[in-house]
C-alpha cells in the first residue's frame, strides 16, 4: 500500500508538505504542488477517508508524556526525548513535554487541557494504568514500550527480554558459567516497569536454558548501595566470572567496586552493559545497544502514519545489537 510517507519522499518533500497539499491548511508553491500532486498520481496513492478531515483540525503539536519519577535516569530518557523533538520538527510538529507523574489523571487532564493532536508514552508498564484511558480518549498515541497486552495499541520498543538473553549467550559462549545480574532500582521494579521486568525475565530464562549459576540484584544509585550489592553478588556466587548490568547510571561505580574487591574487569569478571554506545566505550565494556535515537524517531514516524490515516502494527520490537569491546 502507498503511503504519504512514499509520496513524500517520490516528490522530494517531507510529509507534512503533502499532508498541507492534501488539507490546503498552509500554503505551499504552485512548483511544490505540481510535483505532489505527480507523484500521488504516478504512484496511485489515495488518502484514508478521514486523514483529510483529521489533518484539518491538527494543532501540530504532540504529547510527550515522560514522567521524571524515582529511578528514572534523566540522561538516557533526555536521549529519547531529544530523538522525539527532532523528528517530529522534520514533520513540522511541536512537541509539548509532560513530566508530572499523575498517571491515568496527567493524561486526561492533558487532553483536556492542551490541544494536541496525538500522544508519546514513555516507562510503561506492563500493567499501566493510562493504557485504558488512552483507549477511551481516542486520540492517536504511541508508547515508546509495551504492556503486557498491546491489542489496539500501537508500541515500538527494544526487545528487552530478548536482549537479557542475548547476554547470557554471549558469556555463556565466552566460556562462563556463573554470571550475576545487576537491574535497576528497587522502584523500577515495584512499578512493573516493562524494560526492567523483561530484560530480567529474559536473563532468567536464558541462564536456566544454559545451565547456568545466577543470582540477580536490583542496584540504587549511589556508592555504598552498589559497593554492597556487588559485595552481595560476590559472596553468593563465589565463582562469579561474569556480570551483566542493565542500570546505566551505575555503570562506572560497578566496576570501580569490583575492583576495589581485587576483581579486575574483564580479566577476573567479564561486565557485559545494557546502555548507550557512548558510555560502553567510555568504560570500553561490551554492551547491548540501548537505540534511543532509533526507538525515538520510530515512535514519531509511527505517531504521525496514524495521524495520516494509516494503521501501523501493534507492537514494533527492535532487535537488541550486542557490541564486543574487550577483545
């Protein structure tokens, strides 16, 4: 099926220009027109019934829900913010930042408060309770994770458990057999918080598949709280040769504690992360990607195909990416 997205980019023009061609809501060069209007024709491209209505009514503006509570870490969720922002100024949309944390209320009070034309949702949950009330309320959205049940939604997501697993593999591959799990903070947790849960589930279950001795921690963000975690980690696998860590804001104390306890890094433990590029090659630690520009721009591109009239799949898992930096 043709997309404006196609006749976009046939016509050498972002989507949003077709998007205006199609409503006449801003005004665009008799030259810009022709060419649109071209390429719809040569690529047979016909508008969703209700896209020119829709698009005729739009604020261009979007919600980006983000709510700052305990755990989250603000430099890895700015990155995802960030992601949003540009794109979605590609498409010639604002973005309207909402941080409070007020759950299924922030949301309805953000409908029916702000005009916006579609909703980004971030740390999700696989219970959450603004998954019903972005039901009820209608309007387009996009989370940026998943529920556990995602019928009517529309999610793009890393593939947190399979990126858990994926981990384990590697060492296991590596020649070890004892690997200890570092997680977020306990509140992560007790929040049911998707990326937390999967990315520990899927550890879990590859480390029973493989045979292999775990124990896993969730770790607060401060000194003592992982020097005694790591200390915890030690004694109850005494053969501890391996590590993974899914808790970016910790990542140097763990291995600075490690070593404080004569273990080196890789050479005593091997540390696999779970982060961004940049602090995996600062720490020079193999690591998964965490792709929040990716999973940013997806979730917008996504957002605005809906606002277009076209119905995206469900659930969009990216594949998780596994860098080796320790030779």
């Amino acid at each position: 099926m043709v997309t404006i997205v196609d006749v976009a980019r046939h016509a050498g023009v972002a989507p949003s220009t077709v998007s205006y061609v199609l409503t006449g809501k801003r005004p665009v060069s008799a030259e810009t027109r022709m060419r649109v209007g071209e390429s719809i024709r040569l690529l047979g491209y016909q508008p969703h019934a209700g896209a020119k209505a829709l698009a005729g009514s739009r604020t261009n503006v979007l919600a980006l829900v983000l709510p700052l509570r305990e755990g989250v870490h603000l430099p890895v969720v700015m990155r995802f913010a960030s992601s949003v922002v540009t794109t979605a100024r590609e498409h010639d949309m604002d973005v309207l930042l909402v941080t409070a944390d007020e759950g299924a209320a922030g949301l309805r009070r953000v409908a029916g408060t702000a005009r916006v034309d579609g909703f980004l949702v971030m740390d999700v949950g696989l219970e959450d309770e603004r998954v019903p009330v972005l039901r009820e309320l209608g309007r387009p959205a996009v989370l940026l994770g998943h529920p556990t049940v995602a019928n009517g939604l529309t999610c793009v997501d890393l593939d947190f458990e399979a990126a858990g697993a994926r981990c384990v593999d590697h060492l296991v591959e590596l020649g070890h057999r004892t690997i200890g799990f570092l997680g977020a903070p306990g509140a992560v947790y007790a929040r049911n918080t998707g990326f937390a849960q999967r990315t520990l589930a899927g550890f879990s279950a590859a480390a029973m598949r493989r045979g292999v001795a775990s124990t896993a921690l969730p770790a607060e963000r401060h000194r003592d709280a992982v020097r005694a975690v790591v200390g915890t980690l030690l004694r109850e696998l005494s053969r501890m040769t391996a590590l993974v860590v899914h808790n970016e804001a910790v990542l140097g104390l763990v291995v600075e504690c490690l070593r404080a306890e004569g273990r080196r890094v890789p050479e005593d433990v091997a540390v696999v992360a779970i982060c961004p590029d940049e602090l995996a090659e600062q720490l020079r630690l193999t690591s998964v990607r965490l792709p929040a520009d990716v999973l940013g721009r997806r979730a917008v591109e996504l957002l605005m195909a809906k606002l277009n009239g076209q119905q995206p799949p469900a659930l969009t898992l990216l594949p998780p990416k596994l860098f080796s930096r320790t030779g």
